[in-house]
C-alpha cells in the first residue's frame, strides 16, 4: 500500500500542507 512508496507520500504529503 502507501508503505510501499513512503519516498512518493513524502513530497506529495508537503504539496498538501503548502497548498493547505
């Protein structure tokens, strides 16, 4: 699941945050 790709949810996971 999402713990296959911690690398990918990293970035995606700031975008969210600077957009939020």
């Amino acid at each position: 699941m999402s713990w296959l790709r911690p690398r990918l949810w990293i970035p995606i996971a700031l975008a969210l945050l600077l957009s939020g």
